[in-house]
C-alpha cells in the first residue's frame, strides 16, 4: 500500500487547467497588466495531476503559468479553495491574484525561486 502526496507553495497551471485566459504572456511583455484589469476576479483550476496539498487556504502562494513545459512566475496568489478527487488523483481549487510581476520582474523571480534552466520561460 502506497501513496503519493505533493506539497505545493506554487500553483503552476496551464490556460487549459485555468490560468487566467486575460493574461496572456507576450501582451504582458509588452505593456504590463495590472491588478485592476482582474477586477478582484476568483479563478478556478482544476485536474492538476496528483494530490497537491497547500497550507490551510486562504494560503499565499506563488502563481506560475506552465507554457509547454516552460514557468513563467507571474506573480503571487491566494488559494482559496482545494478539492481532491481521490478516485483520478487530481487536484482542483479556486484562487485570488494578489500580485502582478512586471515582465523585469518575472526574469528575477524565474531566477530567485526557480533557476532550473530546463523550465526558464526566458
């Protein structure tokens, strides 16, 4: 008997798993969105593969979009909610931005949290 159980302090998903689709990584580049152009929204992930424990929501956690493989640190987050579903081993939730990364930014937290060259967005 055996069981695997992830603990997260990053909520890294994909737009098919709900990253925020407003989002989008080279309008970012290229004029920086803000906190107000999310209007306080709470956003839904849902089948990330495994069982992913946070702390106790709601849980400040960093927010990195998977693109093919790649992170891209775009700020910070709240999970709010999390669900497991133990029969397919996913983890789904809800959660909150709270910080936005300026693209200079995004290169220095890859680079602080991260620095695995293999998974570098830039």
């Amino acid at each position: 008997m055996g069981s695997y159980i992830e603990i997260n302090d990053t909520l890294r998903i994909t737009k098919e798993q709900g990253f925020p689709k407003l989002l989008e990584i080279e309008k970012h580049l290229s004029q920086s969105f803000s906190l107000t152009d999310l209007n306080d929204e709470i956003f839904e992930f849902q089948d990330k593969p495994n069982i992913r424990i946070y702390q106790i929501p709601p849980v400040r956690c960093f927010l990195a979009e998977d693109i093919d493989g790649k992170w891209v640190y775009w700020g910070l987050c709240h999970v709010l909610e999390v669900k497991h579903d133990y029969l397919n081993k996913t983890t789904s939730g809800k959660f909150k931005i709270i910080y936005l990364n300026t693209p200079e930014g995004m290169k220095s937290a890859f680079n602080l949290i991260d620095r695995n060259p293999v998974t570098s967005y830039f």
